[in-house]
C-alpha cells in the first residue's frame, strides 16, 4: 500500500482559536473540515513543506521556527496510508485568506468535533480539545503550545 505523508498545521489566532479549512468541491473528501497544510513534496522536510503550504493555500508566511510539532496522525484509507505530522504555529506575516476559495472557519479548540472531518483529523480535533480542558494542558511545561 502507498504511504502518503502529507503536513498540517494548528494556527492559533489571538483568541486561542483555531483555523480550519473546508475541502473545496470535486476534491477528495469533498465538504470536510480540515487543517491546512498538505503534501510533502520530493526533497521538502516537513517543514519547508508546511511553510509553502501556508502561502499557497492561505497567503500568509510563516517561518519555520515558528512551527512547533506536537503530534502526528497515522490513518489507512482505501487505497493509501496517511502519515500527517501536525505542528502548532501561533504567529504569522499577513491575513490568513482562503486563496483557493476554500472555506476557512476559525474554531475555538473545545467545537473542532462539530465540524464533520476527513478520518485522519478526527482523532487529532479530539486531542487538540483537551487542551484547555484539564489534564492535557497541566501535562505540558512552558513554553509547550498548550502550556498556558
């Protein structure tokens, strides 16, 4: 089976919410919600990959300093295995805009389930809920994204 691995990132707007991407029309998985990002191109690292990612589909910059992994999504699909690390990002250059025409919804971390999402990202909007929610938060130390 081929493994696709493809990157994501949790942007944090000053709020503590976080943005979401809906799948445009005659796409895969057509009308769910997901987080930015996407493939990891032959000779990217993750990161470089993400950076790219973030001007194409939403036009903003980000640095890859400012990229913070924090886990990772291992999904089969019918016909692919998805390996999606997933990074937090808190600060960026420019308005992040949906540049492909994509639906963007800023979400705060504890309505993510509400939004109907590609299988992979469903365990990740489980995770990322907890994190003002208790014993995930406590679990990191500072300077840790979900720290407070």
């Amino acid at each position: 089976m081929k493994m696709v691995l493809v990157v994501a990132v949790a942007l944090y707007n000053e709020h503590g919410e976080i943005l979401l991407a809906q799948r445009p029309p005659g796409k895969q998985l057509e009308g769910l919600w997901e987080f930015p990002g996407g493939k990891v191109d032959p000779g990217e690292t993750p990161e470089t990959a993400l950076v790219r990612e973030l001007q194409e589909e939403l036009a903003i910059t980000v640095e890859i300093n400012q990229l913070q992994p924090i886990t990772f999504a291992s999904h089969t699909y019918e016909t692919f295995h998805l390996l999606m690390p997933l990074y937090a990002c808190r600060t960026w250059s420019g308005t992040a805009t949906g540049a492909e025409g994509q639906a963007l919804a800023w979400v705060p971390p504890g309505r993510l389930e509400e939004f109907p999402a590609p299988p992979a990202d469903i365990p990740l909007f489980r995770l990322l809920a907890t994190e003002k929610h208790g014993k995930y938060e406590q679990d990191h130390p500072p300077g840790h994204p979900f720290s407070s």
